[in-house]
C-alpha cells in the first residue's frame, strides 16, 4: 500500500467509527482497517518529527467519515479531505477509479464494524429491543423461523443504521457501484455480505443448500437496500433525524418482517431439508425463482428512475 509523507500535523486515523451522530458516534481504536496496526503506530510515532506517514486507506478513511455526509461520494469529497491534510486538490488524481473507492472502502467498513459490534463486542445498541431478544437467546430455546429471522434482521439493521449519514448519498453510492470499472469490486463486497449474514443467520451448511440460502439472502439484502432509499425521509426530516434517537426507518423493517415471514418464499427456500437440485419439489424451485424476480425487478425500477 502506497504512503504519502506530510509536512502538516498528521490526522488521527479511527478517531470515530461513523460521521457525527448522537446515537452511533462510538469512538473506537479497535475499526482501523485490517493490517494497517503496524503502519499507524509507526504514524504516531513519527508525528513528534512533525512528518507523519498517511495510507491511502486512512485517506479514505478521513474523506468518508468526515466529507461523504456532506459532500457524497464525489470527487469533490476527495478534494476537500486532501485540503484537510495540506495536500493539492490535484492529488486526488491518484484514485484513478474515482470516488467509487469510497463507497468501496465504507462497505468494508461497515460489514467489519457491524461484525465486531455484535459477534465480538456484544453491542446491539443499533438493533431493535424486541428483535435483539430473540437474536441473543440460544437458537435452541426460540422457535427456528423466528430466531433465523431475528438474527438476519439484526445484521442487516446494524449495516443500514451506521449507513444512516450517508441515507441521501446511497443512490449515488449505488449508481457508482455499476459502472463497467466498478461492478466486479462491487459484487466482490456483495458476496462479502452475503457471507456474513448467511452464517451469523446460522447457516453451516456445506451442500447446495450453501448456494440456495446465499442466493435467498442476496435478493433479500438488495431489495431491502432499495427499499430503504425507496423510503428517504425529507431533507428536513433528515436534518431532525441527525439530532434524534430515530432513523426514521421503520417501513424498511416492515418490509423485510414480511420478507421474512413464516410462510415467505425466503424461508421456504431456508428451512426446506438439505436436498439436491433433482429431488427439490417444484414449489421450492419456483420460490427461488420468486425471491430472485423480485430482486431483478426492484433493480430495473431502480435503473430505470436513475436511482432517484
């Protein structure tokens, strides 16, 4: 990973976990991004020489946290974090891909954030009460379709809560994230998130029923990620929301409860005995293909409005 050599005061790399925001803004040394420790002791230590190095990931980190939230994911984001630390706006030519760099590095962020919150930390302060009971009892004391729906939508609640600040940006992020350069890293984080939410949702398996849960859990991410910028809020709903204990997000979780009901096509794609793609009986097939329609669907809505 390149490192840049300042002359100005060096700034504090993981000084917040997301932008400024009454209910979420934890402080937290412990989300720096994966291999970069040794880096930035040596940062800090090099500060009283008054020449710190900086990565180009704690770059990404300073423009994501401190100008996405007000600038959106844009070139003039990268700009005014480069200002920040004494560099030319010129420097910015170095993210040949652009700003989609950070959207990339604020998706990581936020499955490793939320992976550390609720597996490692034991914070569930950005889910729900009634859903984080369910999701924390042992899975063999709560019925198997309510305890597999409480824990998806714990996960899911935590990403899309720290997302919060950047809620009027996303169909930008989005629209980003599907340009020819950019759509591999883009399904690369996307099989990420996948992953994480299939096996905190309990999932060991290790036959086809592996690719039918991912494939279930894929459709049911994106369309419930649509329908939350479906549900944006207001300008000046959002201004209150930035000072309140609300995300004003509640349709979204109405949404993804119906998703996720007992007798939803999701659960009967989840909960159907490990079988092979031969001997699955025909309503299975036909579930999938459901959930799967349902997420190509929302997409084209989406593309077609230009995800305004």
């Amino acid at each position: 990973m390149e490192t840049l050599r300042l002359t100005t005061k060096a700034f504090k790399v993981g000084a917040l976990l997301v932008p400024s925001r009454k209910h979420i803004a934890h402080r937290s040394d412990l989300f720096r991004p994966i291999g970069a420790k040794a880096r930035f002791a040596t940062q800090t230590h090099s500060e009283a020489a008054g020449d710190s190095p900086v990565t180009k990931a704690a770059f990404l980190e300073r423009c994501t946290l401190d100008h996405v939230p007000t600038r959106g994911f844009s070139l003039e984001a990268l700009q005014a974090a480069a200002e920040d630390v004494g560099l030319s706006p010129a420097w910015v030519a170095r993210f040949d891909r652009g700003p989609v760099e950070l959207v990339e590095w604020w998706r990581e962020h936020e499955l490793r954030t939320a992976r550390v919150l609720l597996l490692e930390k034991g914070d569930w302060r950005l889910v729900d009460s009634t859903v984080a009971a369910l999701a924390r009892a042992p899975s063999t004391q709560v019925p198997e379709y309510a305890w597999t729906r409480a824990r998806l939508l714990s996960f899911l609640q935590t990403i899309f809560r720290l997302r919060a600040p950047y809620r009027r940006f996303w169909p930008q992020a989005l629209a980003l994230q599907l340009q020819p350069n950019s759509w591999s890293q883009g399904l690369g984080v996307l099989t990420k998130a996948v992953d994480e939410l299939a096996w905190f949702a309990g999932d060991r398996s290790a036959d086809m029923q592996w690719y039918w849960r991912r494939a279930a859990v894929a459709s049911l991410l994106q369309t419930t990620e649509l329908y939350w910028i479906a549900t944006l809020p207001d300008t000046t709903m959002l201004e209150q929301n930035a000072t309140s204990d609300s995300f004003q997000d509640s349709e979204t979780w109405n949404f993804a409860q119906r998703q996720l009901a007992d007798d939803s096509a999701f659960m009967t794609v989840w909960w159907r005995p490990n079988q092979n793609l031969s001997s699955r009986s025909q309503s299975e097939i036909v579930a999938l293909l459901r959930i799967l329609g349902q997420g190509a669907s929302a997409w084209a809505r989406a593309w077609s409005k230009g995800f305004s």
